[in-house]
C-alpha cells in the first residue's frame, strides 16, 4: 500500500483527463486518504470545481436506517419492466447459454412476476439454444444444476445486487432524490441488457 507521500505524488504524475476519471467514476472506491489529495489536485489544477461536489456525493454512502429506508423504496418502486408499483421489486440474475458457446448474464432489478418470467425464459434459451452450442451437451446439464443450487440462496442474490446498485449509484441518489430511484433502476437495467449485446 502506498503511503500518503507516494499516493501524493503519484497523483501530481497524473494527467487531467485521469484526475477528472478518478472523480467521476472512482471516488467512492478509493481509500480515505486519497480523496483530500484528490481534491487538493482538482484545486491546484483548476479543474472543474463542481468536481469537489460529485466526490461529496459519491463518498455519502447510505447506511443504518437511512439504507433500510431506501431498500423499502426500491422494494415498492415501480418495474421498469411491466409498470407495475408495490409488486415487490427485487434483484434477480438472469443468465443463459446460447448458439456459438455465447453467453448472456445480468443483474437487474424488476418485479418479482417479470423476474421470474425473464427467468423462465432464461430456461428456455438455454435448454433450446445452448444444446447448439460446441459444449452444449456438457454446460447445459451444468447450468441447470448451478440455477438449482441458486434459488435456495435467491434473496441473498437479491439483496446482493441491491446494495450493489445502490454503491455504485450513491452519487446519482443523492444528487436526485431516493423518489427519483425508480428512473436510475431503469436505466441501470438497459445498461445491464446493452453489455451483453
């Protein structure tokens, strides 16, 4: 672990573009120290100020009641897929195998009707489609068995990427507004259907 003189200094070796990324997309990760030297050099650069801001943000994290609080937000926020509000919303994983040994998986957070039927569609790709697959007739049986094996451990999973959702969307929450928490699911459950495109 680098001491705080070397963190400093590596930090001064840092171009702009990387001390705005460490900013924007990395402050809630790093270690305690690091952030007043971050923001000493977002100061001396003259960078964005607006900067110092987004690192408040990110760096108030949700904890005790004020956690519960948004988990039970979350729970009866409205499905991004079907509409729906109070239809106890959760996180599910939605994975299958496909032709050509390719693969889909994500983390979203939907209903519990539309999870379980994404998950039954998950089923039915993978019990059609993953047979085309080069080791279809190896990793379909495997697949089945690990989905067995993780519906005795579903609300955990869900809790899971819950609060994963909520760490790395702390700053947006914040900025926004826990009623707004609807919209940051939505758009975290598109992002999570565009990486596997």
């Amino acid at each position: 672990m680098l001491t705080t003189k070397e963190l400093t200094e590596a930090y001064q070796k840092f171009n702009d573009q990387k001390i705005v990324n460490l900013a924007m997309n990395e402050s809630k990760s790093l270690r305690g120290d690091a952030i007043p030297i971050l923001e000493s050099e977002i100061l001396r650069r003259n960078l964005d100020k607006n900067l110092l801001d987004w690192i408040k943000l990110e760096r108030n994290f949700f904890k005790g009641a004020e956690l519960q609080k948004l988990k039970k937000e979350i729970q009866n926020s409205e499905c991004s897929e079907c509409g729906k509000k109070f239809n106890n919303v959760q996180g599910f994983n939605i994975h299958y195998l496909s032709a050509l040994d390719s693969t889909f998986n994500s983390e979203i957070i939907v209903c519990e009707s539309c999870g379980k039927q994404l998950r039954k569609k998950s089923y039915i790709k993978t019990a059609t489609l993953g047979f085309l697959s080069f080791r279809g007739i190896i990793n379909v049986p495997f697949y089945f068995i690990g989905e067995l094996i993780a519906s005795f451990s579903q609300q955990k999973r869900s809790e899971k990427i819950i609060e994963e959702f909520i760490f790395q969307n702390t700053g947006l929450i914040r900025e926004y507004g826990i009623e707004k928490v609807h919209v940051l699911i939505a758009h975290h459950n598109i992002q999570q259907a565009k990486q596997n495109e």
